[in-house]
C-alpha cells in the first residue's frame, strides 16, 4: 500500500468512527447545548486529534530516519546507509537513495582521481622546468659570481662573495621545492627513504621532526606509496606552518596484515574550530582514492594527530 493510501485510510478510519459514535444513542445533542454534551464532544475531537497524530507520526517515520540520513550524508566519509526498512514503497525509497549515493561516491573518486593525476602531472612538469631552466640560470650565475669575485677588486670581494651565498642559498631552495613537487627520491629508493627526506626538509632551527619507519613495510603499488607520501608531506606542512608547535613525529609501520598506519602528531596548540581546509579535504580525498581510512584527531600532547589507515595488499581489511 503506497504512503498516501496509508494516511488515507487511517484518516477515514477516524472520521468514520467519529461518524458512528455520533449517530448512537450514547452520544446525543439537545437545544441548548448541556455541558456534559460539551464535554463529551470536545473529549471525542481531542481523542480524534491525539489518534490522527499518533497514526501520522507512525506512518512518517521512514521519512523522518530518510530525512535524517540526507542531512548527515558526506561523500567524503563514505560507506554509512540508512537501513531499507518498512513497507515496500519507503524501501523502495531507501535503496533508491542509497544507490544514488553509490553513484555520487564512485562519480566523486573517478573525478578526484583524474584532478591528482593531473596535478601530479603538472607538478612533475613545473619539477622539471624549475630544475632544468630556472637551476641551470642559478648555476651559471653562481659561477659568474665566483668569476667576477676572483677578478674584482678587495674592496668588492665582500660583497661579491655575500651575493654567491644567497644565490646558493636560493639555488638550494629551489633544489627543496623540486623535491617537494616531484619527489624523486621515492622513485629511486622507496617510500622509506622519501619520507626520511622529507622530514629532514621541515627540520628547522624552532621545530624538531622525528619520524620513526618500520622496516619491514609490505610492497605497495605505486599510488598508494604517492599518496603516503602526499598525505605525510600536507601533514607536517600544517603542523609546521598553523600549529606552533616545536616537535612534529611521523609514524608509518606495519602493525595489523595487510594494513599500513600513517601518524603525523605534533603538540602544537591543536585544532581551534571544526572547519576544515582545502589541506585536510585534499588529505580526505587522496586516502578515498586508495580505499584508506582518514580521520582527524588530538595528539596526547593537545596538538594534532592526523591518521591514515592504508591497505598495503590487494583484499586487506581494514
């Protein structure tokens, strides 16, 4: 029986017997109206009110828990369905709406896919042209430098010798920004070593960066090990850039089969709202892709504790 015919048929329900109990001899009115006919009359409304309410509220309940479901669905925090309970029309109702939600979730990962593939891609190439024109323009004035400050005058040496320093200087950082666009390292000698890298670039003279590497890691394909990486690399960013924090630990090992935990904590001043970033999204989305567990927390010292739970191999549980 559809939802309409069902809040039909309780209403006519109601008014019917509303009807009969009017027309039996229990229930009279006389001219002028007796109190106790009062009475019974607006005790019948009350209890007709009070009947029809309660039979509404049963026959729309689906819709409220379906309601409820709409308002707290996140595509990226997938997986959590309502139940396809009642009758065949609100069932129908559920597993349509969850069907919709397969759909958004798949359309959602396909297109975040190809956004990362993309920005990988363009990342490989502005990687490339940083080292190879803008590296190369850096070097070769270093070494004009070096020439013009064994040729120049004592005078002009100092200041000579304090422009090659920042040229250096900027030629390293350039070095480090290639590094962090394309990272070749992961590439050459494994995801271990990328991260050991890694951490070393965001040590500096106010923050301490530990990382602690399990070394029997499991082999994992190459998108996974990217996306390790990127998340890591986003993490300690935050953590070096919002927390104010002076220690940051990166923790990957393999603990439960099949499975590889990423933990990046610090114990900076922590979250201050619940609103999240284009970083934190950004996080979300690339451990979808890989069909990983991402959540957000508070470290034991009060910073930030971001977790990543990863399937190394192909079926692990997580």
């Amino acid at each position: 029986m559809s939802l309409f015919l069902r809040i039909f048929v309780m209403n006519a329900f109601l008014l019917v017997t509303a009807t009969a109990l009017l027309l039996s001899p229990w229930v009279t009115v006389s001219s002028p109206v007796l109190f106790d006919e009062v009475v019974v009359v607006i005790a019948g409304v009350l209890a007709m009110l009070v009947a029809n309410a309660l039979l509404c509220r049963y026959g729309l309940a689906p819709l409220k828990r379906l309601s409820g479901a709409m308002a707290s669905a996140d595509l990226l925090n997938p997986g959590t369905r309502p139940e396809a309970t009642g009758r065949h029309e609100m069932a129908n109702l559920v597993r349509t709406f969850n069907a919709m939600l397969d759909r958004l979730e798949n359309e959602r990962a396909t297109s975040s896919a190809r956004v990362v593939a993309a920005q990988e891609a363009e990342r490989r190439h502005l990687a490339r042209d940083l080292h190879d024109e803008v590296g190369q323009a850096l070097t070769a004035v270093l070494l004009q430098l070096k020439w013009l400050a064994d040729q120049a005058p004592a005078e002009l040496r100092e200041d000579l010798h304090a422009a090659q320093e920042t040229t250096r200087e900027s030629l390293d950082e350039l070095r480090r920004i290639a590094r962090r666009l394309r990272p070749g390292v992961l590439e050459d000698l494994g995801l271990a070593s990328a991260l050991r890298a890694l951490t070393a670039d965001f040590n500096t003279a106010g923050v301490t960066v530990r990382h602690h590497l399990d070394t029997a890691l499991p082999d994992m394909a190459p998108e996974v090990e990217l996306t390790i990486y990127r998340v890591a690399q986003e993490a300690l960013a935050n953590a070096a850039r919002h927390s104010h924090a002076n220690r940051i630990d990166l923790d990957l090992r393999h603990g439960t089969p099949g499975v590889v935990g990423l933990v990046v904590r610090d114990n900076g001043h922590g979250r201050r709202d619940d609103t999240e970033g284009s970083g934190i999204r950004g996080m979300r989305e690339r451990a979808l892709m890989i069909g990983a567990e991402f959540s957000l927390g508070t470290s034991p010292e009060g910073g930030t504790a971001v977790r990543m739970r990863v399937p190394a191999v192909e079926g692990a549980e997580l």
